[in-house]
C-alpha cells in the first residue's frame, strides 16, 4: 500500500509521525503510526503534513518524498542507512552520498537526525512507495 505524505504529520512537540484522521471542531484527530493511539491536536498545535517539507540543496529545494526515495537508494546500493544517535561526521556521510547537493549551510545535522527518525519510522510502520501529485489528484477528482 503507497503512503499518502499528505496525511502523514508531524507535529511539533510530539514524537514521531501520525497519521491523519479527521478534522475536529477545534483541530485534527491524528493516529500515531508507532502505537496507533489516537489523539487531537488543536488550532495551536504547529502540525506539518511531510508533503509540505523539503530540505534546501544548491538548485534549490528537495521535497521530502525525493529525500526519502534518494536515502532508499543509496541504502541498496551500500550505503547503511545510519541511526539518528550515529555521529554527526557518520550522518553527513550518509546524506553526502544521498543527496550530494544538499546545502550544508541551510540543512543542518539536527534536520538530518530529524529526516533519519522519520525515514526509520516510515520503513518500520508505513512503506516508501508514496503516492504521487498526480494519484492524490485523480482521487480527489473520483470522489
């Protein structure tokens, strides 16, 4: 089943990703993927889907799907992937050698750890085969 990154959240304060459910009279009404506990986030809550995130490179920005597919392929051909409590000269290794153009000046480690936890989160609970622009799209359009 593809992961949809529209309704996958992160939500400042909380750890880990959810999944969104629905939207409540003062909020959203999130699952976590991990535990499956659900909870409600309010209006003050600082919620981001991870469609919206991207991480700065030398051409610009690299949306978080690409990020995570570019992490998927240099773990085939190699690469471990590295845990997010690895060293910081082990983790910029890693993101070197997948996404060579980052922008070392905007991109920081803190933002890779972060990337790290939720490439792992997404490999243990969801799948990295995520829905398109397009697909989410033509869902919409059916219904």
């Amino acid at each position: 089943m593809k992961t949809d990154l529209a309704k996958i959240l992160s939500v400042s304060g909380h750890h880990g990703l959810f999944l969104y459910l629905a939207q409540s009279r003062t909020g959203a009404i999130a699952e976590s993927l991990s535990d499956k506990k659900r909870m409600a986030f309010d209006a003050h809550s600082r919620i981001s889907t991870l469609s919206d995130i991207a991480i700065f490179t030398s051409e610009g920005e690299m949306r978080l799907a690409d990020v995570f597919t570019a992490m998927k392929k240099a773990a085939d051909e190699g690469a471990e992937v590295p845990s997010s409590k690895a060293s910081s000269d082990e983790i910029k290794a890693f993101f070197a050698k997948a996404v060579p153009n980052y922008d070392e000046d905007r991109f920081y480690v803190s933002h890779m750890k972060k990337v790290l936890d939720w490439y792992d989160e997404l490999v243990k609970f969801a799948s990295l085969d995520f829905v398109t622009d397009e697909e989410r799209e033509k869902e919409i359009e059916e219904n």
